[in-house]
C-alpha cells in the first residue's frame, strides 16, 4: 500500500467520464485539482462516451494496465 497524500510519485489515477455532457469537464477539473495537492502525481482521462453503458472491456484493461487508482464520475 502507499500514501499517495504524502508522495505521488509512481502513482497514474485514471479518471472516467462516463459521457454525459460535461462529464469529461468536471473529472479534468477533478485531475486538475489532485495535480495542484500532489504535484507528482500523474493523471489519465477516458470518457466512456455514452453513459448507458458499462465501461467495455478494451477500455477496461488499459485503465487496469496503466493505473493504480481510478476514479469515475457523473456530469450532466
């Protein structure tokens, strides 16, 4: 396990959209905000584009590939 409060370091968030409209603007916002408190953090943004979906299986593996810690979010 790490702190990632203390030392981001090493550490890729994905950060999902799950397509409604200005969903992928609200979870930069978010990226944006973890940025400005751990600066050596790094973020990924992926937008589902349809929200009545599950995220597909394709987009799935590269989020598990690449990060550590995901995060998904709602924007109407």
């Amino acid at each position: 396990s790490r702190n990632i409060r203390e030392d981001g370091a090493g550490t890729t968030v994905a950060l999902l959209a799950n397509g409604f409209p200005d969903s992928e603007n609200f979870i930069r916002k978010i990226g944006d905000a973890l940025k400005a408190r751990i600066p050596d953090l790094e973020t990924i943004v992926w937008n589902k584009g349809n929200a009545g979906v599950e995220v597909g299986e394709e987009m799935f593996q590269e989020i598990l590939s690449k990060c550590q810690v995901a995060i998904a979010a709602y924007g109407h």
